[in-house]
C-alpha cells in the first residue's frame, strides 16, 4: 500500500534538492573512485542522473550560495561572519535573529524556489512553508520545528525513527569504546578528536540525518511541489578534520545511504512527478591555524602592525574562516584603497607579505585591488606577464576575477579583505579548524550539480548558483502546480534577465559533459 495523489490534483513536475554540504568537485570524483558514494555511482552509471559542473561564486558558503539560488539575486554576504557599517551591526550565521534579517533584505520583492514546499538544515528557507532547523526560522522552538510537528502526526514513522537512531547509537558507542581501548594499548590515544568525532556521528550523522530523511520521505509521499534538504554530515566533519579524512568520508558515504533511500522514494511514485537534483554548495581547503603561521601573533596584532603599530579606535576586525574582514567604521560608506594609504601608507603591501596571509584586496575607484607578496595585482581581464599574478596559470582566472569582483561590490565586504587562501605557510584560517571554505581555491569554488538526464539546465557554463534560480522558478510557472497550491501565479519572472525555458522532459538524451540542446518552447514541454 502506497499514498497516491488525490483525483482532484492536476499532474505537474515537482523537484527534490539535496544538498551535500561542503564537497568540492575533486573530492566528490575521489569518493566515487573510492566506493564511499557507491549509491551516487549507481545513478550516474544507470543514466537515472546526468552530471554539470557548477562554480559557486566568491565567497564559497552555504549563506551566499542559498540566497542566489533561492532567491536569484547575487547576494552582499561576503562571509559566514561579517560587519554591517550602515547599521553598525555585527551579523554571525549562528547568531539569533541574523540568518532572517539577511534573508528579509533578499527576498524582498523577489519569489523563492521554495514556494509552499519544505526545507530542512538550510541556512535561510526559500520561501518554504514547512522546515526544520533552517537558521532563517530560528527564533523559537516552535518556529524552527514545524517540520517536527507535522512529522509527530506519524508516530509510528517517528518511533520507527527513534528506534533506528537509538540502535545506531548504540553501535557507535560501542565502535568508539572498542577503538578507545586499542588505542590506550597502543599509546596513540586523541581524546580530543574522538570525542569531537563521537558528538558528530551521534547528533548529526545519525540522529538529524536520519529525522531528515524521515521527513523527506513523507514529503515525497505527500507530493510537496518543492523540497529541499541540506545533509551536513561530510561538512562539519571536514571542518573539524579535514576534507580528504576517512572520518569526513564516512559521514558521506551515510549521506549516500540516505541519498538511496529518497531516490528509491521518487523511482517509486512516477506519478507525483518529481525530479531529483544532487548537488554541493561549495568545497573545502586544507588549511592550518593562523596563529600557527603567525608564530603565536593573532591577526589583531599583524593588522595592527601593518597599519604603523597602533590600532586606529574606529576599526574592527572580524574572522569568517579563511577569510578576515577590516572594517574603518568612522564612516558607513566603504573606503577606497587610497584612502585606506593616505592613514595608512603601504599597510596593504606590508599585509600581503605576511606568511599566513595570501591575498590582500581593498575598492579601487574602477574595481577591486589585490596585493599578493607585496606586489600590486591588476584584476584585469587577461593576466600581466610582468606582474607575479597568483591566478595567472588557473583555467578558471576569468571565473575568480569576477568572484573577487562581485565580492568587493558588496557593501558589507570590509574595507579590507584577507585570504589566508594561497599563504606562503600553506592554505590559512583565521579561526581554528582544519578545513575551511569562502575563498578561490580550485578546492573551495568548484562543485557538481547532478540531474535527470530529461530535464534542460541553462547551457552556458555554470560559474554562479544564481543561474539556477530561473531554472528552479520555472516550475512553478507550471499552472497546474500554481492550481494544485490554490495561489496567484506569480507576477514575473523575478529574475535578472528572462526566465529560461521549463526544465520539461525530452526525448533525447543530452550529454552529461556538454551543454543540454536547444532552449525548450512552450510547445515543447509535453511530458
């Protein structure tokens, strides 16, 4: 026995997101070579899933990359954690209230992918009717748990649930016990890590995956037109213990088990009419601490230096990860690089020398300025032979120059921006964790979008997520989905530029490297 959909519910295309957090697009094909995405594998191979390469824009993090593709507009989140000199406020992710005062200011005006469909683990909602634990709606247990309390309606699927995480559990512990011991015997004990490792596998690798999937699934049986969800396992892993360790692998490859599971779901109800998109926000770099790099020296005290020895009282320094933000906050408007020289002469040079320090960028009056090794770095279309360009031999330069230059566009990018990205000492992050993401590196900006071979994703390059937004907007310019929501259709497109045909199912299969054929008419989009 299976839910079907009612009589009265007019046939339409509806999709599934699932996002793995954090993997870039090398350790994505690693996993795949190693067996640790055998399921993932399984579709591509099968043909049930074609595969795009996708750039995800500057700064490489879940905020940015979620607010273009829900709401298609490039964002001003220039980090995980950053300063807002127009309302001298300092916004942090985590941070109450933050989350859904940023994605007030993006939405405004604009329609989410999410439209009366559900999401969960996000950092904002997309406009979702129904989520769970999304930052956006954090503002009370109640709030942030409506995807609870529908689930609590299915006690038995709840307990069923329940159960399974408790045995799971239980079976860690267990592991962890029987490695802590051998590791005493042998002398080569880290409390520390396994500990950290311990609190990951238990509360994010089995008890919110699971209640995730849980909820996923009862959405897909209820035939929720849009839904999206965020599996963190491989990401928070990645940060503790770096991208490549087996520890962060095998919170994948319990991503993959779930990924199975949803995509037995959508093969299983033909009906409901859904599309299956896997895909990854971003990547992350190895990177070591700064004050490692530093000698013990925070960046307080390297900023502090660079700018003559003493800390001007109107500046602010805030840490995101690999990147720093320095903000002069005597004035709301941001300063240009001469201005920034005239207080303080050759500070930005003096910075881009520093070993734990990559990149150095500040406004210019034509763009953005970089310094890197203490030598002026034209952003310029093409790379200058005579300068020391750090992005001169990358395929992708022309895709990271205007990543610097979007991220420098932003109002609430600081007066000055450091990468730890590129240091002489090796990838740095400005907090302490051993794999970080917001910066260039080929690690960090390039991931994978993966998708029914019968559906038409835009067919120039995918250098920014905001290129999906039209294509995620088009499903419901479905009229039967807007009957199926009793909503008014949508004003307009709601995107820069027009809208790009409905992703509907073609005949021909298209190419999984190249681009997806011709654009689809209105004719074109029999099922």
């Amino acid at each position: 026995m299976r839910l079907v959909p009612p009589a009265a519910r007019p046939p339409c295309r509806r999709f599934l997101i699932i996002q793995i957090d954090g993997l870039s697009r090398e350790m994505f094909d690693r996993a795949l070579q190693g067996g640790r995405l055998p399921n993932v594998r399984r579709l591509l191979e099968t043909g049930q899933l074609d595969r795009r390469e996708l750039s995800v824009g500057l700064p490489s993090s879940t905020p940015a990359f979620q607010a273009s593709l829900m709401y298609g507009e490039r964002p001003d989140i220039p980090g995980f954690h950053f300063y807002d000199k127009r309302e001298g406020r300092e916004l942090h992710f985590p941070k109450h209230g933050v989350a859904d005062l940023v994605e007030q200011r993006h939405a405004r005006g604009r329609t989410g992918i999410l439209e009366g469909g559900s999401c969960y683990g996000c950092i904002f909602s997309g406009g979702a009717a129904n989520d769970l634990w999304t930052f956006a709606r954090l503002r009370s247990l109640a709030s942030a748990g409506r995807g609870l309390r529908r689930a609590a309606l299915s006690g038995l699927l709840l307990a069923w649930v329940a159960l399974k995480c408790f045995g799971l559990t239980m079976v860690t512990l267990g592991r962890f016990a029987g490695r802590t011991v051998s590791a005493i015997v042998a002398g080569r004990v880290e409390v520390r890590r396994s500990l950290e490792a311990l609190v990951v596998d238990i509360g994010i690798s089995i008890w919110a995956r699971e209640l995730f999937t849980l909820l996923v699934s009862a959405d897909l049986y209820r035939g929720v037109p849009a839904i999206y969800v965020n599996f963190l396992d491989y990401d928070v892993l990645a940060h503790a213990f770096g991208p490549a360790d087996r520890l962060a692998f095998r919170g994948l490859g319990r991503v993959d088990r779930s990924i199975q599971q949803l995509a037995r779901i959508v093969r299983r109800l033909p009906e409901m009419g859904y599309d299956l998109y896997v895909l990854s926000d971003h990547g992350q770099a190895r990177t070591r601490p700064f004050r490692r790099a530093a000698r013990g020296a925070s960046l307080e005290e390297v900023v502090r230096d660079a700018l003559g020895g003493e800390a001007p009282p109107e500046m602010k320094i805030v840490t995101a990860g690999p990147n720093a933000f320095v903000y002069f906050t005597d004035r709301a408007d941001p300063l240009l690089a001469s201005e920034i020289e005239a207080r303080h002469p050759r500070a930005l040079a003096r910075l881009s020398r520093h070993p734990g320090i990559g990149l150095v960028l500040a406004r210019g009056g034509s763009g953005p300025v970089c310094w890197y090794r203490g030598h002026r770095v034209p952003l310029t279309r093409r790379p200058d032979p005579a300068v020391r360009d750090p992005f001169a031999r990358r395929a992708d330069r022309e895709v990271v120059v205007a990543g610097l230059r979007d991220l420098m566009a932003m109002p609430s990018a600081g007066d000055i921006v450091l990468y730890g990205t590129g240091a002489p000492a090796g990838d740095v992050s400005f907090i302490d964790e051993r794999g970080a993401h917001a910066g260039p590196s080929e690690a960090e900006l390039h991931t994978f979008i993966l998708h029914p071979p019968s559906v038409a994703l835009p067919e120039a390059p995918l250098t920014h997520p905001v290129q999906l937004y039209p294509h995620f907007r088009a499903y419901q310019e479905d009229l039967s989905w807007r009957s199926a929501l009793d909503a008014p259709a949508p004003a307009g497109p709601g995107a820069s530029g027009s809208v790009t045909s409905y992703p509907a199912k073609s005949k021909v299969r298209a190419s999984s490297s190249g681009s997806r054929g011709s654009p689809r008419t209105p004719a074109s989009r029999s099922r």
